[in-house]
C-alpha cells in the first residue's frame, strides 16, 4: 500500500512539474514575442489583410478585423488625453470616459475607412532604434504603386513601455506628427464649439465612415 501511495504521489509530482515548465515556456516565449517590432509587424499585417480582403469584409468587417489588434497595439487612453490638451484636466470622469470611448472608435473606424483596398501595397520588414527611457522608433518603408511608378514612404512608428508591454503612442508619415496633428485638430474644435462640438464632429466622421461607398 505504502509503494502503491509513493508511485502516485511520484506521478502527481512529475505532472505539477512538467505543467509548471510548460506554462513557463509558453509564458517566455509570449513575452519575446513583445518587442517593439513585433507590435509594428502585427498592426502592419492587419492593415494588408483589411486592404487585401476590403471589399470581400465591407466597413463592418474591416472595423471587426482591425478592433483587437489597434486596442492591443495602441496607447489609445495615452493618445486620447494628449489629443485634447490641456481641455483634459477641465473635463468631469463622465466626459473623460465619453470622449475616450469616442476617440476609440473615431480611430478604429479612420483606418477601416482608408485601409479598404488593395493594388500590391506592402510594408518592408520594419527596423528598430535603441530603446532610450522605455521610447523606441520603429521604421517601416510603405510601398505602393502609382501614375508615376511605386512611391514610397517611411512610417515612424514611436512606441513607450507601458504596464509591461510596448505600444504605440505616435506615428510620423511625411515628417509629419498624426498625434500633434490630431491636437491642433481637437484643440481647434474645443475652442470653437466646446466639448460637445468635439465629440458631435467625432460621430459624424464615424457615422460617414460607416456609410461611405466603400461597403
């Protein structure tokens, strides 16, 4: 009895073991996969299977497909407060809460809208800088074709650790800032029509987005 109760404690043992190793294993090889490039590889794959596949999904299943991955790959709370200013600290929990739950959407639904269509776009296997205070750059050639033969432009991905895992934080097509871009936007609005003239101009983007011909 004593025999029988050591050989199975022996396999209980073993079992909890090779469970631990393998959880570890597969915990190791998740968070190598977290580099800064590999986030921009992702997010860039997404954006040529919503192009590739636009006219096959519509607006709803492109929205669908890009949702998860730009909510994983985005700072998007970051991005948010920034996109506003010094307007943030004026706003009550209620409006904060509102306008990120917006500016979410307005986001997912921007790439939705241009990301639709496909003619040999591809983006070159992206390049990273050295990690400088949890901020990195990561650079991905754009390329397309046009009248004039291919274009091509650099994508200047900017990324920060946060809570653990890189995310996108800004992105600089042409030299140009999309997140400075978007606060001169929304700054503009706000001192013109409010917060609820931002939020009103958000919807009615989304709302032709949703009901553009590109369905």
């Amino acid at each position: 009895m004593l025999k029988f109760k050591s050989a199975h404690f022996f396999r209980w043992t073993i079992s909890i073991l090779l469970c631990f190793f393998t959880m570890l294993f597969v915990s190791s090889g998740k968070a190598e996969q977290q580099t800064p490039s590999d986030v921009i590889k992702k997010f860039n794959a997404t954006l040529i299977d919503s192009m590739k596949r636009g006219k096959e999904l519509g607006y709803p299943g492109r929205y669908q497909l890009l949702e998860p991955v730009i909510k994983d790959s985005f700072a998007l709370s970051y991005m948010g407060t920034i996109s506003v200013g010094k307007y943030w600290n004026a706003l009550n929990e209620k409006e904060k809460n509102l306008f990120l739950d917006t500016y979410t959407e307005w986001t997912i639904a921007n790439y939705a809208e241009h990301f639709d269509d496909y003619s040999g776009q591809k983006f070159e296997p992206p390049s990273a800088s050295k990690i400088d205070q949890d901020t990195v750059t990561v650079i991905s050639k754009f390329t397309e074709s046009g009248s004039s033969g291919n274009e091509e432009r650099d994508f200047y991905y900017r990324l920060r650790k946060m809570e653990g895992k890189w995310r996108i934080v800004d992105i600089q097509i042409s030299g140009v800032s999309q997140l400075a871009l978007t606060r001169s936007q929304f700054v503009t609005v706000i001192n013109s029509k409010g917060f609820s003239g931002l939020i009103s101009m958000l919807k009615e983007k989304i709302k032709k987005f949703s009901e553009s011909k590109a369905h």
